[in-house]
C-alpha cells in the first residue's frame, strides 16, 4: 500500500482546508483583476496565475473527493462583481500579488513541513513553485514601470567583525546595520500596499461595522509605516517606498464583504509573522520593542475581525476531530 491510498492527517487535512479557502479568495480577486486590466503585459501576468492557481484548485477538489472529505465553501462568482467599475489604478494589481506571493511562499513551507502524503507534497511543491515564478515576473514588471522602489542603497562590507558588547544591542543611536534597514523597508512596503487595499476596501464595504473596521486598518497601516520610516529617518537612511498605484473614487463593490474580511484576516496572519521575525533578528533593542508593539497591535486588530467575521456567518469552521466525550454521553 503507497502513502497516497492512505488517509490523510489531520495536519493534512487542516492546512489543504485553508489553501483550498485562500486559493479560491485569489482566484475571484484575479477574476476582477483581469476584466479590468488594460494593459497586455498585466494581463499576461494575472492570466497565468489564475490558470496556474485554477488547476491546483481543481487538484485539491480531487483529494477532497478521493479522500471522502467534503469540498470546503471556499469563494465563489458570488463574491466578486465583476461589472464593478475599477477600484484601483494600473499597477495596483501586481503589486497586490506579489505581496500574496510572499504570503503563499510562507505558508507553503509550513504546510510542507506537516505534509506526510505524496499527493499533498506534490500540491504544495507544485504552488511553491508556481509562487516563485509568478513573484519574480510581478517583480521585474512592477521595476520596469518604475512602480517598485529599490531598498536603499550601502557601502559594500570591505571587513568581517564581530559585536563586542551588549550596547550594541542598548544603543538607539548606533547606525542601523543592513538587516534591520531590509527589515524597515519591507515593512514600509508591504504596509503601503496594505492602506491601499484597505482603503478601496472601506469606501465599498456594505456592512456599516465592516466599513467602520477598515477604516480602522486604515489608521493601523498608516501608524506603522510612520514608525518605520521615522527610524529610517532618525538614521539618515534615505528612503523611498511607492504605494503601487492610488484608489480610484469608486464605491461599487467588486468583492463581497466576506471575501474582504477573509483577505484583510489573511493578511493579519502575514503582517504577525513579518512583525515577530523584525523583532528577534533587530538587534537594536528600541527597534525589536516598537515592532513588538505593533505585532501586538495587528492581534488586536486581527482578534476583532474574527468576531465580526463569525457575527455575520462568514467564518468556514475548519475540519475538527471527534468530541469523544460527547459521543460516549450519547451512548448512554
């Protein structure tokens, strides 16, 4: 018997739920994308991804069937209008999915790693590297219209040396080394891209709470990037991070509030993760608290969409074991 006649775990289960439910999310986003994208290289880009993405979909829909185990809800045409004036400007649309590239490059490692079944390995082998290919074109479209903003430029290390003593890590004034200034800049980026998202989500949220939750974010984005590039700034590192495009004045909605919520949710997750890596790998003291502080933040943050998320009936339950105590009281 092969691995992949087995059945699969609940590590295998759990993590293809929760691909199966971002994919489809991307997917009805690429949908909208590509109706209104006029520009042929754009186009090219979002079109590969989608059927890329389509047919892992379909694979997935496949093991759910194989394995006995219903389809998650997922997002369907439901989610999107796709007659929906445009929301965001050119640009906007690349840049938005390289930032899910690097999301997805995260998640495939750690789904990966609690991978035991041939099929799964093969799923998630498959989107890493449909990830990669997809996040460099992204890239070298978004430099080449001079959207992408360079990370600031250093003098090349000549020398290796080692820290001496602890005040390096105590001393707010010492020049930031290349990691915390890479650390900086990705933070300014990504945080840019998230106030234009959330932006255009806010103007065309229906449900007054969701609106009232954006624009919330909104604020939350706006804070971090003022941190970051005000320590940038304290450093004399000249710095330059472009939001990627600017949000039209529509107020159509082009996506459901749920499907709203499950990205901003989605990209809570991300920014956690991103926060807690700038934080042990900054080795000056002031930086690795202030990013601590805005991990803590992002939770907050994140902790009240969920609510809002399950007061409207739009959070999927993800596949859970057995209550065994309750099957033997029914027993009796």
């Amino acid at each position: 018997m092969t691995l992949t006649t087995n059945p699969i775990s609940a590590s295998e289960v759990g993590t293809l739920w929760l691909t199966y439910n971002e994919k489809t999310l991307i997917l009805r986003m690429l949908d909208y994308f590509i109706e209104k994208s006029d520009d042929q290289q754009e186009r090219n880009i979002l079109g590969g991804l989608w059927q890329e993405l389509n047919y892992y979909v379909l694979k997935m829909e496949g093991i759910f069937k194989k394995q006995g185990m219903v389809k998650p809800a997922g997002f369907t045409t439901a989610d999107v209008n796709l007659e929906a004036p445009k929301l965001y400007d050119n640009g906007f649309d690349i840049m938005f999915v390289r930032i899910l590239k690097e999301v997805s490059m995260g998640m495939y490692t750690i789904n990966m790693n609690m991978s035991y079944n041939d099929d799964i390995m093969e799923v998630y082998e498959g989107l890493t590297s449909v990830t990669q290919k997809i996040y460099k074109l992204a890239t070298l479209y978004l430099l080449e219209k001079g959207i992408l903003a360079l990370p600031p430029k250093v003098t090349m290390p000549k020398t290796t040396e080692y820290i001496e003593s602890n005040n390096y890590m105590k001393n707010k004034k010492r020049a930031l080394n290349d990691l915390e200034i890479g650390i900086l800049h990705h933070g300014v980026e990504t945080n840019n891209i998230g106030l234009q998202l959330i932006t255009g989500f806010a103007q065309c949220a229906q449900n007054k709470e969701v609106k009232k939750y954006f624009v919330k974010g909104k604020d939350l984005a706006k804070k971090q990037i003022k941190i970051m590039e005000e320590i940038l700034l304290e450093s004399d590192v000249q710095f330059s991070a472009t939001s990627g495009s600017t949000v039209t004045t529509s107020t159509v909605p082009p996506f459901s509030d749920k499907l709203m919520m499950h990205c901003v949710y989605l990209l809570n997750g991300f920014g956690l993760v991103g926060n807690s890596f700038g934080s042990f790998f900054s080795l000056r003291n002031d930086i690795s608290m202030k990013t601590t502080l805005i991990a803590k933040d992002v939770y907050f943050y994140g902790q009240e969409g969920i609510k809002i998320k399950i007061k409207n009936g739009w959070f999927e339950e993800p596949p859970q074991m057995e209550d065994r105590s309750q099957i033997i009281k029914k027993g009796n």
